[in-house]
C-alpha cells in the first residue's frame, strides 16, 4: 500500500496511569486491524494517546477513522470509570 492520506487523532487524559491503561487496551489491535487500504501506529506519552492512520485513498481513511474512534470510545469507557 502506498499511503497518500494521514490522520492523527491525540487524546488527552488526566493521568499517565489512564492514558496507560487506554493504550494498553487497544495495543491488541493494531496488528489485528490492518488491511490492505490501511494502517495505523499507536504511540503513548504520559498522559496523550496518539493514533496515526495512513490510507490509500480518502475512503479507507474515513473507515479507518471510524474503526479507531469506535475503538477508542470503548477503551475509554472501560479505563476510565463514570464515563459513558
């Protein structure tokens, strides 16, 4: 896949130990989410949660997007308590 299109989607929490937590549960997935259109990294620095997503065209994008911030609302819900 040659990439032409890039995101970068960066959470911010309150603490490093959350933001640990967000990254370890959704570490799993990025090898297992890959396809042929598109990919993404994931980085940690203290308490930010960075997701790159690059893709060969503007529809796989969007899909990716889509696929990570559904992720991402669920990882929260489950590190962060009292979040819906």
């Amino acid at each position: 896949m040659t990439e032409r299109h890039e995101t970068l989607l960066t959470f911010e929490y309150d603490t490093a130990a959350r933001a640990t937590t967000v990254e370890a549960s959704l570490r799993p997935e990025i090898d297992d989410i890959e396809g042929d259109r598109t990919r993404a990294s994931l980085a940690r620095d203290g308490g930010s949660v960075e997701i790159t997503i690059e893709a060969a065209d503007l529809v796989a994008l969007r899909a990716g997007q889509n696929t990570w911030l559904s992720l991402m609302a669920v990882a929260e819900r489950c590190a962060v308590p009292g979040s819906k």
